[in-house]
C-alpha cells in the first residue's frame, strides 16, 4: 500500500513533425512552422469553446507576436509555434488584435491576428478583452494510454489525449480550473467582523430543507491570529444564503482548543464533524489576549499539537441539526505500528459509502515525520472502531498534510492536501487512487497561491491551505474551493502578518 509520485505529466495529443525557420518581430523570436500531421493529430489541445466568452487563459505570456508569413498567421499556425517550442506550455490566439495598446509584438490597433506563447498554464478564466480569444493547452511527452494518465479526473481517448473532466485541465488533467473573482474577498469572517477576526479554512454543508449553507471554520479567539492556533482555536458556526458567502457568525460549536473542523453527513443522516483538541485548555494554557486586528501579539506563547482526547480515541461531534445542539463522541481506533503517533487521527477527512462506513485520509502517516505525511484509514460506520491501516507515501515522499478525500462519479478517489513542497505557490496538492489504498500524487500543483481577479490582476498568498470541496449532488463534480488565505510566515514565526480569512472560489462546471 505505497503511494506513487508522478515526477511527469502526461500529454494531450501526439507531436507532429515540423519543418522550422525563424524571424524576428521586433525583440522578439518567432518560429514560423509548416505542419506534417501525424494520424494522432496536433500536440495541443484547445480548452476554450467560446472565443466571445471564453474561458480563456491569459498571462504567462513569454512571446506575443503575429506569425510570418501571413499565411501561417492562423490558430494553426499558433498551435504549430507552441508544439515546436518546448518551453511552451499553453497559448492564446487573439484574432484579431484589435487593443489600443501595444504588447510586446503585438501592436496597437493592427487589426490582425497575434500568437501568444505561455511558459505556465494560467488559470481558464471568462474572456473580458475587446477581441476574439482561442487558447490552449500543449504537451511534449508520450501520449495517454489509460485514465491514469489523466489522474483519473478524465478518461483517455483512442486518439492518446485526454478528454478532462469540466473541473480538471491540463495534459495530466492535473489542474484544478478554477474560476477568477472579481475580488478576493472572504467567505469568512463577514465584513463587519473581517478586520478584528482570522479564520482557517471551511467545511460547508448545504441544507436542502432551508436552502442554507452552513460553514464550520476554526476561529482564532480575542482578535488573535494563526500564530495563537494551538491555544485560541474553536470551532465556528456560520451560515450563508449562498454557497461563497459571505458566511454570518452564529454559535461557536467547540470551545478552546478546537481545530480543524470537517463536516460530512452519514448515510443515516446524522451531521458528523472530525476534528482536533477536546474543548478544553490545550495543555492547560489559556488563550492569548493581547492581540487586535486579527494579528497576533509578540507576547503570545503557543503550545504543541494537541490532536485526542485519550490514547486510544478520536473526539467526533455529533447532531441531527446542522445548528446543533452537539454531542461529543470519543470513537476507538486501532492503531498500526506504521502510523504515526502521538498524532493518531490529526486533521481526519473521510468519504462514506452507502452502507455507512468509510475511507478516511488523516495527517500522521509515518512515524518518522508525522507532521507532513498521511495515512490511510477506515471504519464500519462514523462511530468506528477506526482502523489505521499504513502509511500514504515514504520518507522519500514529497511532505504533505491537511489532506481532502472524496470519491468522483465514476467511483475513483481523490485528495487534495497542503502541498509543503514548493508551498508558495505551489501549495495545492492532488492525489488520485483507484481503491482508496495505493495512490499516486502529482509534483505539479493542482492549485497555487496566486489568485488571479477577473481584471487580470494576481494576488499572490504566502500560504493557501485547509482545502475543501463542494460537490454538484447530482454528479458529483466539484463547484466550490474553500481554502484559507494567510501572508503569514511558512515557518510559523509569529511575524506580524498572521491574520487569515477563508476564501470561497468557484470552479468551472462546464
């Protein structure tokens, strides 16, 4: 039960044979290409149906220009200099480049059609420009041969491209498509609360009954921020009349320390919420109170992980409400000698199965480094007994944490984790598995720390952690991204900038 990692990306379609010249536009170098198909088609795939609406990909940009000669000046021909270039890895095609603004080869008001070659895979996102826009995805690798090669988040065609899933893109279908806000706002705290409250991250659950969305959030106790987590964490309430908010506080759930909420519900209807700490003071230390403004103080001391409440079992809240009242639980567990401990079942995540028990993914997984591993677990039911099963990965794994599991339309799972490798910005981490037991992880980010506004404007996060999905009831597809957005130092140093909101983006359906 080893986790694999993908150290590569699949591609989309095959690679055709190019005949090559080269001329310069400006300060800029062009390949112009005559294209001999193979009978597997071109190297890149066009991910934008619309070239009125979109979605588009812009930015990433390392070459902008009109192609020559003029009859290569085409979307062909833009799919051809992408192929051809190995840095590139997507395109956009503005036909025709009608902008009153000169971009690096494209001039102002030309009135013809601009090729532009991008070195990232920008997010897709709606076509807000004053001009036609096509872009697309290229690959230079080996074709697909089995849905694993798409990261099961697509299936693999006979022609040995990817046909992606609406949520998921790339050659790999290894990228969450998320779709741009027009600001980065957040979910939670509310406005009137957002200057003096940090938040760290959302599990939401809808309620068909009442039409509300109902969040459950750690909360960071007297205006303090993350720096105070191990001892002013509880656990919030919230509720939103639509799924980003802006989520209205109610009651708070679990006193200090609490953290880490995730919310599902059982096959028989019961509202379940994994979590950390007890409700009582984390090794006996109170609070911290000498913050404001959502930051934490100099002064404030913080404490080690506190994750059971016993040796031998995990704390559950329960309820038959969305709005309480909560019961606590304390469900056994059956350790492994390959899981780590003391963490036993840290940050848990778990998907049902009908007959009311499930697969749980939770940090601890390696008892050499139980802080960024994880490990597989399951249970008959929500009540347990929890089995600890083995770890998710090696000590030559990439670190991970935090992880989000779910089972798609198709019966595969899924994971996205707190990618600690390359964590800014490369913090989105997604893993695929067949079974639930042996996964395999890609190295590429499924999502970074760089939310990018509807303006074309970036907004770069020092972290991006705690994901959770929302999911379509019908399909199964996910709709909604809740992560927590934080400057905050990577290394946890109280810095001065440990204030966090939880951020809601949406992602494309279709």
């Amino acid at each position: 039960m080893v986790m694999q990692w993908s150290r590569g990306v699949r591609p989309v379609l095959a690679v055709v044979v190019l005949l090559v010249n080269t001329v310069f536009c400006g300060a800029v170098t062009f390949t112009t290409l005559s294209i001999a198909p193979q009978s597997q088609g071109s190297c890149a795939s066009i991910d934008s149906n619309d070239p009125v609406r979109g979605p588009i990909r812009a930015g990433n940009d390392y070459m902008c220009a009109p192609l020559t000669p003029a009859a290569s000046n085409t979307l062909d021909g833009c799919v051809a200099a992408c192929c051809a270039d190995e840095k590139c890895e997507s395109f956009s095609w503005n036909a025709l480049w009608t902008l009153n603004v000169t971009y690096m080869g494209c001039k102002e008001g030309s009135g013809v059609g601009c090729c532009c070659l991008k070195s990232g895979l920008p997010p897709l996102e709606p076509n807000t420009w004053a001009m036609n826009i096509t872009s697309g995805v290229a690959s230079h690798v080996t074709p697909c041969t089995v849905d694993e090669d798409c990261s099961l988040n697509g299936v693999c065609q006979a022609n040995g491209s990817c046909r992606c899933d609406a949520a998921w893109g790339g050659d790999a279908c290894q990228l969450l498509q998320l779709v741009p806000p027009a600001k980065v706002i957040p979910a939670y705290p509310p406005p009137e609360l957002a200057a003096n409250t940090t938040s760290w991250g959302g599990s939401v659950i809808a309620d068909p009954k009442t039409g509300l969305w109902h969040m459950y959030a750690a909360e960071m106790l007297n205006g303090c921020g993350m720096s105070t987590w191990a001892t002013n964490s509880i656990i919030r309430h919230a509720v939103a009349d639509k799924p980003e908010g802006p989520y209205a506080q109610k009651e708070m759930v679990m006193s200090y320390f609490s953290h880490n909420p995730t919310a599902a519900v059982a096959p028989d209807g019961t509202n379940v919420l994994w979590h950390i700490g007890c409700g009582t003071p984390n090794r006996g230390m109170k609070p911290c109170t000498a913050c404001s403004g959502g930051i934490s103080s100099k002064s404030c001391t913080g404490s080690g992980e506190m994750v059971a409440c016993t040796d031998n079992t995990t704390n559950i809240l329960f309820s038959k409400s969305l709005d309480g009242p909560w019961e606590q639980f304390n469900a056994p567990f059956i350790k492994s000698p390959t899981m780590g401990t003391p963490f036993q079942v840290d940050n848990p995540t778990a998907t049902f199965f009908p007959n009311g028990s499930l697969l749980m993914l939770g940090r601890g997984g390696i008892t050499s480094r139980e802080s960024n591993s994880d490990g597989v677990i399951t249970a008959p039911s929500w009540r347990g007994p929890y089995q600890m099963h083995t770890a998710v990965g090696d000590a030559d794994s990439p670190s991970v944490e935090d992880p989000f599991v779910w089972q798609d339309g198709r019966g595969n799972f899924h994971a996205l984790f707190h990618k600690f490798t390359d964590e800014s910005p490369g913090s989105g981490g997604h893993a695929y598995s067949r079974d639930g037991f042996e996964w395999v992880l890609h190295d590429v980010a499924a999502y970074t720390t760089v939310i990018t506004t509807t303006d074309g404007a970036t907004h770069p996060f020092t972290r991006r952690e705690r994901p959770h999905l929302l999911f379509d009831p019908k399909t199964k597809a996910p709709t909604m991204l809740f992560t927590a957005l934080t400057n905050w130092s990577t290394s946890g140093a109280n810095d001065g900038h440990d204030n966090a909101f939880t951020f809601a983006q949406k992602i494309v359906v279709a």
